[in-house]
C-alpha cells in the first residue's frame, strides 16, 4: 500500500508534529509512506533517516496556483493509494489534486 500526506508546511504545529511521528510508523506496518510539503521545519528532521519519502512543493507563497498543478504532478509520479490532506491548504490543493487524478481523498480536522 501506498500513501500520499500532503500537508503546507512541517514548521513547529500540532498537526504537523503528529504527521511526523505517524509516518514512520506507517512505513515499520509495510505502508510505503510519502509526505509532500510546502515548507520545511523542525518536523522535517523528525523525517531524516526514516524510510518516509518527502516531497518538496516548490511555491511563491501559500496561494501560488501552481502548488495545484506540481500536486497533480507529485500524484502521477507517486502512484498512490489513498491521498491525506492536512489543514486547510492541503484541503483545499489537495484534495483538488487527488479529484483531477481519481484518487481517494481522506481530509482530517484537528
């Protein structure tokens, strides 16, 4: 199984803290685990050296539109599953990204 987590950024947040300590656990279950991002943060080194796969998304600034369209990329190449969006952002790209591409979409409010 492959998953795909598409979250803003891994700076210092709750749900962004919580993303990192889930997805290596994912990937110790056999779920190859990817975790596409905007920006990086103190969580990214949560990530380092774990099987976890991260994904840069390169932008502008939170409303680049192009974050829309390097997602619908990162999907095509990843392949996955099922895509998670985390927080709104990721609701809102995401989950446009994984309907352009037929993927199930799973959104989580904290």
């Amino acid at each position: 199984m492959r998953v795909l987590h598409l979250i803003p950024s891994l700076v210092g947040g709750g749900a962004e803290r919580q993303l990192a300590l889930l997805a290596p656990q994912l990937c110790s279950l056999g779920i190859q685990t990817h975790v596409g991002f905007v920006r990086a943060g103190v969580n990214v080194e949560l990530l380092r050296g774990t099987p976890v796969q991260l994904h840069p998304i390169a932008s502008l600034n939170n409303h680049d539109p192009f974050i829309l369209a390097r997602l619908v990329s990162l999907i095509r190449r990843v392949q996955p599953m099922l895509v998670q969006a985390w927080l709104t952002q990721m609701d809102v790209f995401g989950g446009l990204a994984a309907l352009l591409t037929h993927r199930p979409l799973v959104i989580s409010e904290r």
